[in-house]
C-alpha cells in the first residue's frame, strides 16, 4: 500500500471560465470529503466567476455510491448560487460521477459530467441545460 497524496487543487483563470485541476489521492471519508469540497468552494468563490471546469482526471480514489449519496444529502452546502460546473472525469469512474451528476441536478445545481474536453467546454460556455 502507497503513501497518500493529499488533495491538490490548482485554479487557472481561462477568461471567461475557472479551471479548477485536482490531483492526488481523493479523502474517502466524510468528514475529510467535506473539507475537501469546503476547499474547492472556497477557491473557486474567491475568483469571482460562476463557470468552472473541475477536471479530476488526476485524482486517484472515488467515494462509492453510497458515500456518493451520504455526502450529498447529509453534508453538500444548501446554497445553489448562480454557478455552472462542467466536471471531467475518465471513463472508469462515470457510475459514480454521474451518480453525482444526478444528485447534482436534482438539488438544483447546473452541473455536468464528461469524457470530452471539448465537449465540457462547449457545454460550459453554452447556456444550454
């Protein structure tokens, strides 16, 4: 078994978007999911846009589907804002992101999942649903 990476998160203003890049290893329980989630909402309030592309490609570890809905449903931040968050992610891990997604979107949320990068993007700087 390896040594933990924590969670890196790197902001890289685009103009008229945010990407946020994260690497490391992804905590896997709650209340270190929290934080994370705490830390990434803090970065990416503190830039003053409302369009983010989150790409986790990098991130190693997933929380499973219950930890998914546990999360989200127990400790996700009420406020919807007026943001709209495109993720991308590999295709290993789209059950859960877009388990995710859906939790996501069902709270209200504007917020995507994808393989493509172009596709996210277009997406993202779209005002399509």
């Amino acid at each position: 078994m390896g040594v933990a990476v924590p969670l890196n998160i790197k902001i890289i203003e685009q103009g008229d978007y945010v990407r946020l890049v994260l690497t490391g290893d992804f905590p896997l329980q709650l209340p270190e999911t929290v934080d994370a989630f705490a830390r990434i909402s803090a970065l990416s309030s503190a830039t003053g846009h409302a369009r983010f592309l989150l790409d986790a490609r990098g991130v190693v570890g997933r929380l499973s589907i219950p930890g998914i809905f546990e999360f989200v449903t127990m400790a996700y931040p009420e406020e919807l804002g007026n943001a709209r968050s495109a993720a991308l992610d590999v295709p290993e891990h789209m059950v859960s992101a877009r388990f995710f997604e859906n939790l996501m979107r069902s709270r209200g949320r504007t917020y995507r999942v994808f393989t493509d990068e172009a596709e996210a993007l277009a997406w993202l700087l779209s005002n399509n649903p």
